[in-house]
C-alpha cells in the first residue's frame, strides 16, 4: 500500500506553503505501510517561534483552501513542535532545535519518501 494520491497533493500543497514562509529541511515521508492512521509525514523547520507559528498558519490557510480542515492540532501555544492532523496527512512544523533533537527523519527513515515540487526545495538548515 502507498499514500493515495490525494494525499500527496495534500502534502505537496503543504510544502509549498511552508516554503512560502521560507521553512528549512522540508521532507515528505510515506508511512502508510507502517501506520493504519495516516498516509504521509510532512516535516518542516523554522528558526524561532514566530516562523513555526507562521509556517503553521500558512499551511493551514493553503489548506483550507483546497477544502482540507485539520482533524487535530498540538503544540501551538509553544511553538517548538507544532503537529497539524489532517487525517490523510499529519504535518510536524518544527523549532530547527526540537527537529534536530528528536531527528523524527531518523525513526521514519525507512519509508519512502515523497519526492516534492522542485520550488519547495528551499535552503537547508545551518544545523542540517
């Protein structure tokens, strides 16, 4: 089983928005074979607070308007890790510190991952 198609373009519309806010180490994971409860990862830094909040605003906004809502969403008071629920799709906006912490690409690094738009690949993060 593979991430539906829906799915990608759910993700490839949050790329791009993450990378409208100028997001650092955007990757898109598939996890569908080993998670029953969404199809795709979609992983994105800011370098402070500020950016993480208007990263996450802006995928939710470019969202909404292809009609996708959030089901879920945790961590926005702090700012530091950010988890967006879509269902199909579960986003992880992160503070470049918490990202390099947890090293989430590093647990998911088995699955395949989404190839994304060439506009999306922005600028790597100094710790990246």
């Amino acid at each position: 089983m593979t991430a539906t198609e829906h799915a990608v373009e759910l993700v490839h519309a949050a790329a791009r928005a993450a990378a409208d806010k100028l997001a650092t180490d955007i990757l898109a994971f598939d996890v569908s074979e080993q998670l029953a409860i969404t199809d795709a990862f979609l992983l994105a830094s800011g370098a402070n607070d500020r950016q993480v909040k208007a990263i996450v605003d802006e995928v939710e906004d470019k969202l909404r308007e292809i009609g996708a809502k959030p089901i879920r969403r945790e961590g926005e008071r702090d700012a530091r890790w950010v988890l967006i629920d879509y269902g199909e799709i579960v986003v992880h906006v992160q503070h470049s510190e918490e990202r390099q912490f947890y090293a989430l690409e590093r647990l998911w690094r088995d699955c395949p991952i989404i190839e994304l738009p060439a506009e999306v690949h922005g600028p790597a993060s100094a710790g990246g």
